[in-house]
C-alpha cells in the first residue's frame, strides 16, 4: 500500500465514528420526536398525499435506500427523485394538484439543485410541505426552513455528521437513520433496540477493517455491488463511494440480483468482484441465493464477498455474517459500510488523498459549476442550438 502524506485522514475518523454518531442520531431523534410528529401527522392525514424523498448525487441514494420503507411505513405514494432530476423536469416528477411532502436530504445544503428543487415545490405545486434533513446549520436549506415554519421542519442532524471529507459517509448513514427513525410506525423503546442493534452490526463490520485493507491489494478493475429493495439504494452508494474514492479508476456497477441476470452479467470478467449485499427478508433470500450459486459456478472463478449471509456454495473469499433475525430494516445503514471500506483501502492503495480523491478537481464536496437559469426568461427555441 503507497505511503500518503500530508493529509488530515478525515474520512478514516468519519468512517470509524459512524456507530458512535447513529448512537447521537437516535438522542436526537428521541428529543425532537414529538415535535416532528406533530409536524407530520395532519400532513400525512391528508387524502392523497404524496412523500417526494429529493436530493443530489449520495443525498438521493438516500431516499432510493428508503423510498419502499417510507411507503410501507405510511401507507402514503412514496417517490424518491432526484433533485438533479427535479430542476430539469419537475412538470414529468412532480404533481400540481397532488398535496406533497418533499423530504430534502442534504449534507451541506448549499447544492444548487438542492435549493431549486425546493423553490420550484413551492412556486408549481398547490401544496406543499418541507421536511429537511440536513447536517449544516449554516446552510441555505437550513435557514429556508427557519424562514418557513408553517410548512416546514428541519431536523438537523449533529455536527460530527457534516463530513469534512470529500465522500459522504456519516452523513449519508446518519440520514438515512433519520429517516427510517422518523417514518417507522413504532415505540421509542423499540426504535431504541433497533438502533443498538444497527451499532452493534456496525462494530462487527469495523472490526474487519484489515480484511477490507486486503480487499484493496486484489486489485480488482471492475466492482459489482448487488442488493435486492432498500439494499438495491444501498448498492448504488457503495457503487459510487468506490469509484469517487478512486477517482474513478475502479469502475463499478449496481443492480438488483434478478436484474443483473437480464444483461448486465455481461460485465463479468476475471478482473471483476462482485459484494452481496444480501437481504434480511427469507423469501427475497432464495432468488439471492440462486444467483450467487450460479455466479460460484462460473468456470472463471469469478471473486465474491457476502455481507448479511455466508454460505460455502457461495464460494466468496469473504463472508461477514449479520445476525438479522431482530432487524428487518435498519441493517441497511450499516451495509453501507462495505462500500465505505472498500473505497478508502482501495483510495490508500493507489495512493490517492481518501479525503480529496479528485486529482483532476472535476468533483468537489459541494457541487461547483452548476448554473440555474430563470424558467421565465427561457424558450424553448432558446434551447436547441446551444452550443
């Protein structure tokens, strides 16, 4: 592994402190809990209503992760779209006579889509609602919500949740917890088991830290992250934090593990690992499992990991085992861990600054060149030709 100087090594400390910051989460939950609900219960009492879970690039996987659970938990149409979606066509995402509540997810709360998104809500929807979960009290998102109180709450998150580090890692996880704290249909002393048992998932996977350190030296140039519903958002974030950790070097892939079948298998070569990201849920298990027994069976000796479920038909040169059998939900926070590890061994390996991987500076921790232009001012016409 090439020797780094010169670097604060932020994204270690944030990675490694993510258990002791759910811990903080869930405190913080536990204080603004009423508040929160007495924000959201005539909202979502509302017929019709409709939960947009929005933001940009990790702060949007969020909202992928948890779109399926939101639903589940509510009984309300949940949608995850993206911000970056949103402000170019938010007439095709967003309903105008359909009340809505847009949940922001945002690590600083400066992003320009992120702050658009939540401007066009307001100026095209008949009604609409903010919940804004954000790690920066300094942000605009932040201060947007302290300007409008009668529509909006937000909940922010405690500061060692506002990476300092390029990659977002305890802010996605912490979000996400967030979430799944707020929408879940059950006690405080429940949510409060749920939580422990996340930290203690959590632990178990930091402990194999030098497991991922050898991970890194298999020097593997294409990486297949794979999960099934809410873990399916979880693959795209380990997919992305790989490969901008990497300063895209590594190229990654997600999928469904059914989906991978119908095409996308093809990317597999010898030079390929592939992580499961395995389900908690038994019968989602079984077309899981299918799969991996048949990627084991491959004549290429095709290199795996496990994360959830081990078994030796499998065939993966690791396997972490979770106990899943008291959590059905909120194990998905921890997985994101894999994805995390991964990417910073792999970012040391090549001797790249885990905490500034961008050598070329085309990404930055906030999004930088993004020009929201004035809807009212531009034609259609305008817009075919330029150049």
């Amino acid at each position: 592994m090439k020797k780094i100087t010169n670097f604060n090594d932020y994204t270690q400390k944030e990675i490694d402190g993510q258990p002791d910051l759910w811990e903080a989460t869930f405190h913080l939950y536990k204080n603004l809990s009423h508040q929160v609900d007495e924000f959201l219960k005539n909202i979502l009492q509302q017929e019709n209503i409709q939960i947009v879970l929005t933001g940009a690039g990790s702060s949007a996987f969020v909202g992928e992760a948890a779109q399926g659970l939101v639903q589940q938990y509510t009984k309300c149409n949940t949608k995850a779209i993206a911000t970056t979606d949103l402000v170019t066509h938010h007439q095709m995402c967003l309903q105008q006579k359909t009340p809505i509540l847009l949940v922001s997810f945002a690590r600083s709360g400066n992003s320009p889509e992120s702050v658009e998104a939540v401007k066009l809500a307001d100026e095209y929807c008949d009604k609409v609602y903010h919940l804004i979960i954000t790690c920066n009290k300094e942000g605009k998102l932040f201060n947007y919500s302290k300007n409008n109180k009668s529509r909006s709450f937000a909940f922010l998150l405690p500061e060692e949740a506002n990476d300092k580090s390029l990659a977002m890692t305890g802010s996605f996880t912490s979000m996400l917890l967030s979430i799944l704290l707020i929408f879940k249909e059950a006690t405080i002393k429940e949510k409060k088991k749920n939580t422990e048992i996340l930290i203690s998932q959590g632990k178990k996977i930091l402990v194999h830290k030098e497991d991922f350190k050898d991970l890194a030296e298999l020097q593997a140039e294409r990486v297949v992250f794979l999960g099934s519903g809410p873990m399916l958002g979880i693959a795209r974030e380990c997919h992305l934090k790989l490969q901008e950790l990497t300063d895209g070097k590594i190229i990654c892939k997600h999928d469904s593990f059914l989906g991978f079948r119908h095409g996308p298998r093809a990317v597999i070569n010898e030079d390929t690992l592939i992580v499961y990201l395995f389900a908690s849920n038994a019968h989602v298990f079984k077309y899981e499992r299918d799969l991996a027994i048949s990627i084991a069976q491959d004549k290429r000796r095709i290199r795996t990991i496990s994360l959830g479920k081990t078994a030796r038909e499998f065939n993966s040169i690791f396997s972490l085992d979770l106990d899943l059998s008291n959590q059905d939900e909120f194990h998905i926070v921890s997985a994101t861990l894999i994805g995390q590890l991964l990417g910073y061994y792999t970012s040391m390996r090549m001797g790249l600054n885990p905490d500034n991987p961008s050598v070329s500076g085309a990404i930055s921790r906030v999004v930088e060149g993004v020009h929201i232009y004035e809807r009212s001012k531009t034609k259609e016409s305008d817009l075919e030709y330029l150049p």
